[in-house]
C-alpha cells in the first residue's frame, strides 16, 4: 500500500548514464530532478522551464556549428 506523505514519482527520460524523472509531491508542488552520474540537481517547476529554455538554446546553438 502506498504512502501518502511519499511523493508520486515519474521517469521523464533516461539513458545509460543519465536519468530525468519528476516528483508530485504531497503538498501539491512538483519537482524536477536530473541525475548525470554522481550529481543530482533538484528544481522547481519554475526553475525546471528556465532549464529547458537553456537546453533548447545549447541545441540550436549546436545545429549552427
């Protein structure tokens, strides 16, 4: 039976090496999370759409090059 203080966690996407995965957590907020080998960073959803709009930027940046 689940724990109700314990967040629902879900994968986003995952490699070999790296995994992203996202929590809701019980007191309504949603954190983001990226493991890339031996670091974890932590976001709020805030902090997580600002992330995906430096990553969209490194992208286009790299298809110019």
């Amino acid at each position: 039976m689940s724990n109700p203080a314990e967040p629902k966690t879900d994968t986003i996407a995952e490699t070999d090496n790296y995994l992203a995965w996202k929590a809701d957590e019980p007191d309504g907020e949603t954190t983001y999370h990226l493991e890339l080998n031996n670091v974890t960073m932590h976001f709020f959803t805030e902090e997580w759409v600002e992330f995906l709009e430096l990553a969209r930027a490194l992208v286009k940046e790299a298809d110019r090059r």
